[in-house]
C-alpha cells in the first residue's frame, strides 16, 4: 500500500521564500517569509505542474512517480517472463 505523505527533498533557499519538491510525485512547496506594515508574514503555497494549487491544507501526494517505477518494473519482469517462455 502507498502513503499519500510526501517525501521532500533538500530545500532550495531564496531570499524570501524555500522551495521543497517532493520526491513521489513532483509537488513543490513554496513558504514565502514578507515584511509588511511593520511585521513579518510568513504563507505556504503549493504548485503542481506549473500550476498553483488553492488550499489551505497540504494535498496529499499522488505519489504517481511510484506508481510510474511500480509499472516499469512490471513491464520488465513480464517481459522477462515472456521471453523466458519462449526459449
């Protein structure tokens, strides 16, 4: 079974914000950190495939880069096992 939890990488760090991505399935979190009318104000927005997603929880992760290693090796074992049966 797959946990829908994410799996982030190292972060990359800019002046007024960090960018996490994560490993299973490509979401990157963005925490932005402003100074504005004499107090910080710290948010988190997160973006999937170029496109930013409107919540204010965390997504689950779809964990589709799993999914996506899950299928190949499938692929190669049953191919594999078929080339196995024909000799």
């Amino acid at each position: 079974m797959t946990s829908t939890r994410h799996r982030w990488r190292d972060p990359d760090r800019f002046p007024h914000k960090t960018e996490r991505q994560c490993r299973r399935c490509e979401m990157v979190k963005v925490t932005r950190h402003e100074f504005e009318g004499g107090r910080d104000i710290y948010w988190t927005e997160f973006w999937r495939d170029e496109d930013q997603i409107q919540t204010d929880m965390t997504p689950l992760c779809d964990a589709r880069l799993d999914r996506q290693i899950d299928r190949e090796r499938a692929g190669a074992e049953q191919s594999r096992t078929f080339s196995g049966a024909t000799k």
